[in-house]
C-alpha cells in the first residue's frame, strides 16, 4: 500500500516539474530581446526571368537583396523598380565588369 502512494507522489513531483519548466522557458523566450534581421546580399542572374527588381526569380539567391545588390554582365540590364513595395531598405548596389555592357 505504502508502495501504491508513493509512486503517485512521483508521478505529481514529475507533472509538476515539467509544468515548472515549461513555463520558466516560455518566460525566458518572451524575455529575450529578438536577434535583428541581417542583411541578404544577392547577385542579379545572368539570364533572369524578368527585367523586374523586386522579382525574387531574377536573383541568385531567390530573394530579393536587403543588403548589397551585385550586377555583372546580364542579358537584362533595363530593370523595373515599380514593383517596389514602399519603403525597401537596400544596403548598396555594385557594379561589376560587364555590367550594364
């Protein structure tokens, strides 16, 4: 009988516990201030879809850049910026050799 109670009392220490520590990480991850978003260089396709900037085909990486936009020789080179959604933060544009040739 003895046995029987003091299983039960584990099983309670146990539920109480993982509650305990649930709660104390969900408190710390709410704390935490969030990390800043880094900036995502990308280099503009040598053959892209589209002459159209924010047209996330039309870059290496898939994504339009928020870092530094890199352009060499390209088939393409009259781009379209009215895509634009408002207010899109560009870290720099570089020009390499052929660009624009």
């Amino acid at each position: 009988m003895g046995e029987v109670l003091r299983k039960d009392c584990f099983a309670a220490t146990r539920r109480l516990r993982a509650a305990l520590l649930t709660s104390s990480a969900l408190t710390l991850a709410w704390m935490l201030p969030a990390a800043p978003a880094r900036a995502q260089d990308a280099t503009w396709l040598a053959s892209p879809g589209s002459n159209i900037y924010s047209s996330g085909a039309n870059w290496n990486t898939g994504a339009r850049p928020t870092g530094t936009a890199y352009f060499g020789a390209s088939n393409t080179t009259d781009l379209s910026v009215s895509g634009f959604p408002p207010f899109v933060t560009v870290g720099g544009w570089t020009f390499n050799t052929g660009a624009g040739d």
